[in-house]
C-alpha cells in the first residue's frame, strides 16, 4: 500500500473485505452506465406523458452532461482535500434522491433540473469510485480490481436499453429514474461500511479561482458542442460555446502552471503513461461512443426491433466486455500495457469496420459478431488504461487526476457524437432526397429529419409511395451508420497506432 496519503481505517476494513468494498464500487459505476443510456430509449414515453417538446427532452438528456462535464474536475480535487470515501456517500446520496424526484417529475421543466442535480452526483461519483482503489489495493492487485471495477462501468451503458425496454413494458415511466436508487443504496451502504477513508493530510489552500476557470471553461464547450446538432457550427451560440469556453480553458491553464497552489498539477501529463493512456480514453469517448450511438435507431427502427428486443441484441457486447475485462489483468501481466491498449482499441476498430458492412436489409447475425468483436477490444483494452493512468498518479492526487481524465474524455464523447451526428445527417439526406420528388413537402421534411420519422411517414403513405420511400430510408440510414462507423474505426485506430508508438513501458512519478 501507498502510505503517502492518509488512510483511514482498520485492518479488518483493508483485508479481504476490500474486495466486498469493491462490490460497492461496482455498483457505483453500474449505476452512472445504466442511467447514461436507458434515459435515451425512455424519450418517446417522457414526451408523450410530460408533453415534453423536442427542445424539451434535449435538455432532459443534456442538463445531467452539462453539469457531469463541468463538475468533474472540482469533485475529483476536493475528494482529496475532504475525503474520497466521504464525499462519494455525497455523491451517491445526491444522484440517489435526485433520481426519487426526477421519477416523480409531472413538468418537463422540472425533470431537467432533477437531471441536473443527477448530474453533479454523478461528477462526483465517476471519478472517485476509481480513485478510492490504489489506498484499497497493492500493485499487484490493482489491475485485476480496475478490471472489475472497469466491468460496472462500460456494462451499464449496453445493459440501459435492456433494462429500460423491460421496465417501461411493465411499470409507469418514472421506474426509468427509480431503478437507480436500490442500486445506489447497497452501494451507499458498502462504501460507509467497507471502503477506508483517504485523503491529502497535506492539502495546500484550494485553488477557487482555477475551480471557477475549469466549471466555466468546460461547460461552455460541451454546451456548444451539444447544441450543434440543432444549430449547426456556424450558430452564434454554438461558436461562442465552443470558443469561449475554449478561452477560458486555455486561461485556466496559463493560470494553473503560474500558481503556486494549482487546483490540478498539470505537469502530470509529464507522464507518458499518464498522458497515452488518457488519449486512449479520449479516443474511445469520440471515437467508440460516438459511432456506436448511431447503432441504436439501426436495430430499433430499420431492424424493427422494440427498446427491449434492442436491448437484447446488445447481449453480445455485454458477454465480450466482461470476457475481455476478466481475462485483461492476466493478459497484460504477460504482454504489457502498451500491447493490451493498443491491441485493444485496434480489435474495437476492427469490430466497427464489420459493421460498417450493415445494410438496410442486413440480418443480426453481422450485428451480433461485430458487437462482440467491438466489446472484446473494449474489455481488453481499457482497464490496462486505466491502471496505468492510476498507477501513474501522485497517492495525494488520484481523486484529481482521475477526474481530469474523466474530464477529457466527457468532452471527447460530446464532441465524438456532435461530429459524426453531422456526418450521419449529411449522408442520410443525400441518400434518401432523390427518392422524395414525390411527397408532399411537410411529409419530405419529417422524413429527411430523422429515421424515425421516416418510418411515421411511410406508415401514413398509400402503399405504392410507402414501400419504397422506406425502402430508400433504410437504405439511406444504413449508409450514414457506415460511414460514421468507418469514421470511428479511423479514429480509434489513429489512437492505437498513437499509445503503441508512445505509450511508455513503466511509469514514473511526477515529482
């Protein structure tokens, strides 16, 4: 164990109940995965029982981003200046009871805050249900709890679809929001009982001024970047976002590397290690999530399936992941982590190129082995990364350290979708626009918005017009899913060929 911070708590906490503590963890992770995607297959229930605009159920999605991405790197700092263990009962009880309001929500208006305030507990939960494990775990059994703990994590976001088809077939919609809370609760109960405190007995002042920079900084970037898909680039909104928010980080930094109290020491990118190991994260945020979110509207509209059946087809990629993860820690031992990273993110790369072989009348069977190809290289690849970035932080730095990466990453995924969303819209249109001389041009608009809509016109149309405008739209769709996902997979690769190039093979402390 690291003694270089302060750690609180008896041996029979740090004995073999530190793998029950895990457990708790687990759950912590598990719970921000599921919410971060059954959310997205609730959005027709919530318009049709909120009355809920489509400006509306945007801002049900994009209030918890917002405050997640801007609270994330304050969260991290002040869980090493108050506390890691303390401040995660906060965040649990936050996104906890704000989960039990947002399911008794009866206004639109009123579920967005609720997601907001879901939001900044899961900002501060993400990053330090990660950063507990070095003061819980040796060297030697770091890898293997990152790997399980990893597991919760990339497990909940494929399982969201499932749980969320079952439940909203079964109970009222605000179960969507109340199936966070038994889950949050076991895991309340196993980080009060079983996880040690630990924080920085050292902690210099905190750095207010570099906190406000970094909130600022950051959400004015991911606000620009989520409002893109609606306004476009050049919306003055959305440059401003992205711009200012731009400024203001770059302040925020020419800040952080003057003052003597920094909120996070920057010179942790010094690490090689440290640094790769966070472009691989950030690589999967825009690469990965970006193409795999077009994946969903594919096997729910132009395959046919309901939000459970959707669900069900992710079963594969769940299998793959856990697969991947359990076997990673042994696999690394014997090749290394800069072979288990790249390799893995080359395998994922490879998964998203089969996909990308889909078409509009494609069967499961493609779907389901590139799913377990692309969740392979995820299992594989991504608990060495983030092993090594823990393995490369300061003892008294893990909670911020852990959250900067975070940080990146949250803002790579946001970038990752409003990126390859214009690619996939770009295409999708320029397909199907030669097929809709024919219609009426309100009914040509909804079609060329969206698949779905498409689908709601053709089931209005005559059957002779119907058929082969759905036709053409799948057609169509399946197109712009291919090249997002060539997209990704080029991302992805740039980012395997990257960590295997510099990816150092041991680490080094920042002094």
């Amino acid at each position: 164990m690291n003694t270089a911070v302060e750690t609180i708590g008896t041996e029979r906490e740090l004995g073999q109940g530190r793998w029950w503590a895990l457990a708790a963890l687990v759950l912590s992770g598990l719970v921000l995965g599921l919410d971060a995607t059954i959310l997205v297959t609730a959005l027709p229930t919530l318009s049709a029982k909120l009355g809920a605009t489509t400006s509306e159920l945007q801002w049900i999605l994009d209030a918890y981003t917002l405050a997640l991405g801007g609270l994330l790197l304050p969260a991290g700092v002040l869980g090493d200046r108050l506390g890691r263990r303390r401040l995660l009962l906060v965040g649990l009880l936050l996104f906890g009871v704000a989960s039990v309001a947002a399911s008794q929500m009866t206004s639109a208006t009123g579920l967005i805050w609720a997601r907001a305030a879901m939001g900044a507990g899961g900002a501060i939960i993400m990053p330090l249900s990660l950063s507990i494990l070095p003061t819980m775990f040796s060297e030697a059994e770091r890898p293997r709890a990152v790997a399980l703990a990893a597991v919760g994590a990339f497990l909940g976001m494929p399982l969201g679809p499932l749980v969320a088809g079952w439940l909203l077939t079964h109970f009222a919609w605000g179960s969507v929001f109340l199936i966070n809370v038994p889950v949050v609760v076991l895991a309340l109960l196993g980080v009060w009982l079983l996880v040690p405190e630990s924080r920085d007995p050292d902690a210099p002042r905190l750095d207010w001024i570099g906190a406000v920079l970094a909130v600022a900084g950051v959400t004015g970037v991911v606000y620009g970047i989520i409002e893109e898909p609606g306004d476009g680039w050049t919306d003055p909104r959305v440059l401003g976002g992205v711009l200012g928010g731009a400024l203001v980080i770059a302040v925020f930094v020419a800040h952080e590397l003057r003052t003597r109290s920094p909120l996070v020491d920057l010179r942790l990118f010094r690490d090689g290690r440290f640094t790769w190991s966070t472009v691989a994260f950030v690589v999967i945020g825009a690469g990965m999530f970006g193409g795999l979110f077009v994946l969903a509207p594919y096997l729910q509209v132009v395959q046919g399936n309901d939000a459970q059946g959707t669900g069900i087809r992710l079963l594969p990629m769940i299998a793959a992941v856990l697969a991947g993860a359990l076997a990673s820690d042994r696999l690394t031992a014997r090749l290394g982590t800069r072979v288990m990273v790249s390799g893995g993110l080359l395998i994922s790369a490879a998964g998203m190129v089969l996909l990308s072989r889909a078409g509009g009348e494609t069967g499961y069977g493609l779907v389901a082995a590139s799913l377990t190809v692309i969740g392979l290289g995820m299992g594989l690849g991504m608990p060495p990364a983030l092993d090594a970035i823990l393995g490369a932080l300061p003892p008294t730095q893990t909670g911020a350290g852990t959250a900067l990466t975070r940080t990146l990453q949250q803002v790579g995924a946001s970038l990752g979708v409003a990126v390859l969303g214009s690619i996939l819209n770009a295409v999708y249109r320029g397909a199907l626009d030669p097929h809709l001389p024919g219609l009426p041009a309100p009914a040509a608009n909804v079609a060329r918005g969206s698949i779905a809509g498409a689908a709601a016109v053709a089931r209005h149309l005559p059957a002779a017009l119907a058929a082969p405008v759905w036709q053409a739209a799948r057609d169509a769709y399946a197109s712009g899913m291919s090249d997002v996902l060539l997209v990704s997979a080029g991302v992805v690769t740039a980012g395997a060929v990257l960590v295997a190039l510099f990816l150092p093979a041991r680490s080094g402390h920042v002094s």
